[in-house]
C-alpha cells in the first residue's frame, strides 16, 4: 500500500469537510441572524399596531451614507452681479453672509409653491438646491424653501435661517421680498451605517414621544445640524412629523432625539402633547 498516497487522500478530505461544516455554520448563522432582524422589524410593526400608531409609506433609502460639513457661504459682489435686479433692490448684511431683495412691484404668483420658485430662480442663487418646506412656511405669510445636500433637505434648528430662502408674501398672496442664505457642502468620513424608517419610528415610541392612536404624518431622510456656526457638521437625520403638528429629529446613526417641542412648550407653557 502506498502509504504516502493515502496519507495524501485523508488530508485532503478531511480539508474538505472542515470547507463544508464551516460553511454550514456561516450559513446557519445568517440564517438566524436574518430571522433575528426580520423578527425584530415585525415587533415592532405590532408593537406600533397595537399602540394604534399609523405611519405613512416609509421612504426607500441607501442602507449607509456620509456626514457632510456645510460652511457658510459668503455671497461676492461678482456672485451677486449674476442676479437679475432690474425689479428688485438689492440689500447685503455686513458679514456678506446673506442677502435681501425687495420687489418695486409685488410679483403675482397663482399660488403653488413651485411656481414661487420657478418665479425666484432669476433672482436667486443655486436656486436649483432648494426645496420647499411646508412646516417652516406660515400659510399666506411666508414661504420657506431649505438648502439640499444630494437631494435630501438640510434641516436647522427651526429658528436658525442658515441654508434657506425665505419669501415674503403681501396680503394678496404675492411676493413682496425674500431673503436668502447659503451653505457650501461637502461630504466628510466613512460611510456608515443608517436606521430604517421604522426603526427612527420605534426610536421616538420607546423614548416616550408618541401617544396611543398617533399618526405619523410625514417622515423623510435629510441632515440635521450637530453643531451650529460658521461650520457645521450635518448628520444623516430623519425629520419625523406627528399629527401635522409636532416634528422630531432622530439621529439616523446613533438614534438620538431632538425634541424642538420640548422648547416650544416651554416658550408657551402647553403640553407637548
């Protein structure tokens, strides 16, 4: 018997069966780790039925994304000669950080927010990377269109104006001036991981945040401010609304929760709910 030949053969089966269990293992851990997860999103689906609580379509996003660090732009006389201003007086504050335009006459817009913006584009800047806000805007008052990074909002404290168009309307609808701020963006660090919809969602219920039978009226993916100033580092957040009333900032990364209800009700001495 040729001993060495044998010897051969056994070591590379038994190489081969080490392959195969140890790919049964991998397999049968994923297996349960997918059940773990699946498991895990459908509590929560129950919990939040059982709670009453309804939500809207949750949107489709990438599974990871970016910080991006937003500085704010200083607006040049040379930047500022490309808006058109043969029906508007031009006004720049100080630091040149935003700029004020009045119309001499109020232009007319038939009243959608699409339209306002489509007016404003000639007399704007990168009018193209803003979108509308409906809850920062006052119904007949003002409308308030926020900065974008990729398409998704920027979101700031709702009393900070950084990264926003801000419209002013007359008593008949039109617009009489806005004013305008900018934010020069750029993604910064690793990709990393982000929450899913529900789980922003479950993150606001297991804190306290939601009431029995709540609706969840809106909820979006943007990036929030973390840290305000002349530079800010902006999160991937998710803008949650409740109710068409209250609003909530989930930190997509690590979960954390800004409340701007909590000052709200503090300024007014309602409840938060």
């Amino acid at each position: 018997m040729d001993w060495s030949r044998t010897k051969t053969i056994f070591i590379i089966t038994f190489f081969v069966l080490d392959l195969f269990l140890g790919y049964q293992l991998y397999q049968k851990e994923t297996d349960n780790q997918f059940e773990y997860i699946s498991e895990s999103s459908v509590k929560i689906e129950d919990q939040l039925k059982d709670a009453g609580i309804t939500y809207v379509q949750l949107p489709e996003v990438p599974k990871k994304l970016s910080h991006v660090i937003g500085e704010t732009y200083t607006f040049s006389k040379d930047k500022l000669a490309e808006v058109n201003s043969d029906e508007v007086i031009l006004a720049v504050s100080e630091d040149n950080k935003s700029f004020y335009a009045s119309f001499d006459e109020p232009i007319t817009i038939i009243g959608t927010e699409s339209e306002a913006k489509n007016v404003l584009s000639s007399y704007t800047l990168f009018s193209d990377e803003y979108m509308f806000s409906k809850h920062l805007s006052e119904k007949g008052k003002e409308l308030v269109f926020i900065q974008t990074y990729d398409g998704r909002p920027i979101y700031q404290k709702e009393d900070s104006p950084n990264g926003q168009m801000i419209v002013q309307l007359d008593k008949d609808g039109h617009i009489k001036s806005f004013s305008q701020t900018y934010l020069k963006t750029s993604e910064e660090g690793k990709e990393q991981e982000i929450l899913t919809a529900i789980k922003a969602i479950n993150q606001l219920y297991n804190k306290n945040k939601l009431d029995n039978e709540d609706k969840i009226t809106q909820i979006e993916l943007g990036y929030y401010s973390l840290i305000e100033g002349k530079v800010q580092v902006l999160a991937p957040t998710w803008f949650v609304e409740v109710n068409d009333k209250r609003h909530y900032y989930v930190n997509a990364i690590n979960g954390l929760i800004d409340d701007p209800n909590i000052e709200a009700t503090l300024e007014t001495g309602d409840d938060e709910q």
